[in-house]
C-alpha cells in the first residue's frame, strides 16, 4: 500500500499538474485528440529496454493527412514529453510519458508554457 501511494505521488510530481494519467499495458495504446490533431501512444518491453512511440496527425484535411511518429527509449524513472500545438488559439497539449519499473503512465495538460 505504502509503494502504491509513493509510486503515484511520484507519477503525480513526474506529470506536473496533468489532468489526467493512464497506466499503459505493452502494446496497449493511449489515444487523444485536440482540436484537428490526434495522438496514439504505445511501447513495448525488450529486455530492460522500453521504447515508446507516439504518433500524431492533423484529421483537418483529409487530402493531406501526414501522420508523424516520435520514438524514445525510457529507463525506469525517466519521462520524456511531446508537445502538440494547439489549433485556431487554443493552448498546446502536452503529453507526458513516464517509464514507472515495466509500465508507463501517460498523462495530458494543456499548458501555457510553449
């Protein structure tokens, strides 16, 4: 019980404020969408290894749908962020990825900051 409520207030401080965190399951995907731009989040385990992927794509125009994908490679502890501009004035949504032992949270906020 104790490692549980440290484990989560460590993603909490990890995340900064995010509206949300979902822990992922190996090859689970994490899906979002603002405004026109959507995002899938996913890893898989190799070893000690855990790469995560996103992709992303603007669903606005359907004749020019460019999906962009952002690998990394997380040891336990780390987190890594992708950050997606917002469209027609809305705020950037910033996506974070924390690598907890063998899973990894994703969580969501809007910020101000980029």
């Amino acid at each position: 019980m104790i490692k549980t409520v440290a484990i989560g207030l460590a993603v909490a401080a990890a995340l900064g404020g995010a509206a949300h965190a979902t822990e992922l399951a190996p090859k689970a995907a994490y899906t979002t969408t603002l405004g026109d731009t959507s995002a899938v989040a996913f890893y898989t385990l190799d070893g000690d290894a855990m790469q995560v992927s996103v992709t992303t794509q603007n669903d606005g125009d359907i004749d020019h749908i460019v999906p962009v994908r952002f690998t990394t490679n997380l040891a336990d502890g780390q987190n890594a962020s992708v950050v997606i501009p917002g469209a027609n004035g809305l705020e950037p949504l910033v996506l974070e990825l924390v690598r907890q032992g063998d899973a990894l949270v994703v969580g969501e906020k809007v910020s101000r900051a980029f």
